[in-house]
C-alpha cells in the first residue's frame, strides 16, 4: 500500500515539475530567441553561433527554473490532491508529512544535484563562452555589418561611421567617420569611398577612405586643420579576445576559492546556496500546499509565489551587502536559508498540532 502510494504522489509531483520547467524554459528562450535573431540581423554574432549561444544560455537559465519550477509542482500536485479529497483520505491511512516527503525525495535529490553542477561548474563556463562566442563575433565584424542608413560605433575606441550605401563587396559609398583622438581633439572625415584593409597586425585593420576631406580640432574653437586627400588610411584596433580580469560570476569554483576577495565569496556562497534553496523549497511547498478539500486548486500558488520572490531579494540582498562590506561573509547568505528553513518548521509544527502538545 506504501509503495503504491508513494510512486502515485511521485508521478503527480514529476509530472507537474515537467511540465512546468518546459513552459518556463520555453517563455525565457523565446525572449532570448528574439534577441539573438537581432544580434545576427545586425552582424554582431555569426549565425552558425546563434543555436549554440541558445544552449548555453538555457544551462544558465535552468539553474534558477529547476528550483522554481519543483517548488511550484509540488504545490500544484498536492494542490489538487487536496481539492479532490485524495490527499485527506491518505492521511485517514496514516499517511503523515513523511510520506509526503518520502517521494518527493525520489525527485528531489537528482534535482538538486543537477542544479549543483550547473550552478558551480556549467553556469559559468556557459557564461565564459557566451563572453568569447561574443567576442569573436565583435573581432569578426567588419564594414559590411554597418547597416545603410544608420551610425554605428566600430572598434573599442568609439569611431562613428556611417555608410549611404554598402556594396556587396563590403565597400561603402558617401562615408562619414567622426572619432575623439586625445586632449579633446574631433577628427572628422567625409569621403565617397571607403573599404576595410587587413594589416600585418592581426589586431589592427585600416578604414581606407578615398576622394574626401578630414577635418581636425577642438569643437567650439576655430582651431581647426582641413586636408583633403585622394587615400587615407585610418586604423582602429579590434577588440581583444583576452576577457582580461573576469567577473566573479564567469570565474571557475576553484578561481574564486584562489581570489578569496568579498565579492568573489559572495558569489561563492550564492552558488552554493542555489541548490540548498531548492531543497528548502521543495521542503516549505509540502505546508504551503495544504488546502481545504474542494478549495480551489492554484488558491495557494499566489501566497508560494509570494514566499518564493521574498526568498530570492532577501539572497540578492544578503549577497549585495556582502560585497558592499555592510554584512560579515561568515553570516553571509546562510541566515537567510536558516530563516526559511524556520519558516518551514514552524509552518509543518503548526499543522501537525506539535504547539499544542508542547503547552498543554
């Protein structure tokens, strides 16, 4: 009978959190989908990359889903085992929160290791190569990504060009280029032609402008120097493919354990913390969940939602305060998990009358 039971409340649970975590995960791809399709219309990121920077980015967006999307599940499938006086007639059985909790740990202990790994591990490394895939694109970019019609900024020294025309061959006709060169000083060029040249220096490329003018000064001042020239060659250099000092969330477990700064304990304690979370969670659901019988299904999905959004400011609080210097690191974000986890005994003591007890 325990066993039947047990792979019933199972399936319900699995089921919903299936279900769930697909229509989440569909709503999130969808929006990154779209801008992903700009990025590639506008020559910012190759297409042959747009699937992989998709997949990439659902490993990140499952670390927060898988939690969310257990916690709503359970609520939804005990919901509605309370509403149709199942769950009722389980508990006439015996059938008390630890057989609730039995099943649910079936699914439960998977989950939370999945979302370890891809919070410690593949959440940043998807990241890393998010950053690079970008790069690369960025590094890759040259004149025939320059929409007609409109200014765009190339290479990281914020040159301004604009193109009337761009021709098949990636030459531009009626170019306009205006970037800041030092001291305040404006160099501006207009000319009828201009091409992108390769140069010896793999990180440097030259806009070669023909038949036009430049223009060079201080803006306000009459100080100004005009040239007009039939080729001119102007280099800029291309973005680097080294990311430099990496972010604390693009950094590897191990890195930031070596760092040992404020802020890179901060992300520390917020990776482990994403699958504590997901077992407290999937913990306080099993409470939340209890309804009268033919109470409305999802009547206790808004006071989840509610108590799921409060435990997600209060970790951002707590990891801003921390690499703010305002909390200890020792405290860190574990007074928050500490508190939820209270919130969840006392919740399941109350409803098993344990209070009760203890007074009389």
């Amino acid at each position: 009978m325990r066993r039947i039971l047990d792979r019933y409340i199972f399936r319900e649970i699995a089921w919903t959190w299936l279900g769930v975590t697909m229509v989440l995960l569909l709503i999130l791809l969808t929006n990154q989908f779209a801008r992903i399709l700009g990025d590639v219309a506008k020559g910012r990121l190759p297409k042959e990359a747009a699937i992989d920077v998709i997949g990439l980015s659902a490993a990140q967006y499952l670390t927060i889903i898988i939690p969310i999307g257990l916690f709503l599940a359970v609520m939804m499938a005990l919901g509605r085992l309370y509403r149709d006086s199942e769950m009722p007639a389980m508990m006439a059985c015996r059938v008390g929160p630890w057989g609730i909790y039995r099943p649910l740990l079936w699914l439960l202990l998977p989950l939370a290791g999945i979302v370890a790994w891809l919070s410690v591990d593949l959440g940043p490394r998807a990241l890393q190569t998010v950053e690079r895939i970008g790069a690369e694109a960025r590094r890759e970019a040259d004149l025939a990504s320059i929409e007609p019609g409109r200014f765009t900024e190339v290479g990281p020294d914020d040159a301004v060009v604009y193109g009337e025309r761009v021709r098949e061959d990636g030459s531009m006709e009626n170019v306009f280029l205006q970037r800041r060169i030092a001291d305040g000083v404006v160099e501006v060029v207009v000319a009828k032609r201009g091409e992108q040249v390769e140069s010896d220096n793999p990180d440097v490329r030259y806009l070669v402008l023909h038949d036009g003018r430049r223009y060079e000064g201080v803006p306000g001042t009459s100080q100004f120097r005009v040239v007009e020239f039939a080729e001119h060659g102007i280099p800029y250099r291309l973005p680097s493919l080294d990311p430099g000092d990496p972010v604390p969330r693009a950094m590897s477990f191990l890195a930031l354990m070596r760092a040992g700064g404020i802020e890179h304990v901060a992300e520390m304690q917020w990776r482990i913390g994403v699958p504590l979370a997901t077992v407290i969670l999937a913990i306080l659901a099993v409470p939340l969940s209890r309804t009268q019988p033919r109470a409305g299904r999802y009547g206790r999905i808004a006071i989840g939602l509610l108590v799921f959004i409060i435990y997600l400011n209060m970790l951002s609080a707590a990891k801003a305060w921390i690499e703010q210097g305002t909390l200890s690191p020792l405290l860190g974000l574990w007074w928050v998990h500490g508190a939820m986890l209270l919130l969840a005994a006392v919740i399941l003591g109350v409803q098993s009358s344990i209070h009760k007890r203890l007074f009389r």
